[in-house]
C-alpha cells in the first residue's frame, strides 16, 4: 500500500528518509529515475541516506510505473 507519494527533484535526502518514513510508518522507499540506477555512484549515496530498516528501490520511471500498478515494491 502506497502511504506517501512526493515527487522531489532531491531524490532523496535526510528530512524524507527519516522524519516522513518514522511518521507515515513506511517501509520501502521508491526512487523513480531514468539516471540513478545506471550510475552506481548516486545510487551508493542515495543508500547511506536511507533507514537502516527501510528498503530502498531505485528503477527507471517506466519500471516503477509497472510496479506500482502491479502492486510489487521491488
């Protein structure tokens, strides 16, 4: 179930990955963009930026499209 939905040009940062996962009890985090998952760098500080209890999912838009309208988180 999809708790939160923000688009954010910052992909990810502390005040999201901490304070708004905490509050709306998430989970998973989605990150939907067409450069990160090529670039092992971003994605590798996109992680650190994360809840150690969180899951973290970087696609591409049309992949995450395909899984949220599916249902699946990964």
């Amino acid at each position: 179930m999809i708790t939160l939905l923000r688009v954010d040009h910052r992909l990810l940062h502390g005040q999201v990955a901490f304070s708004w996962t905490q509050y709306v009890g998430a989970d998973c985090i989605l990150i939907a963009n067409d450069n990160v998952p090529e670039d092992e760098l971003r994605k590798t500080t996109i992680k650190l930026a994360k809840p150690p209890s969180v899951k973290l999912v970087i696609k591409n838009i049309n992949d995450a499209i395909e899984s949220i309208k599916s249902g699946r988180d990964g």
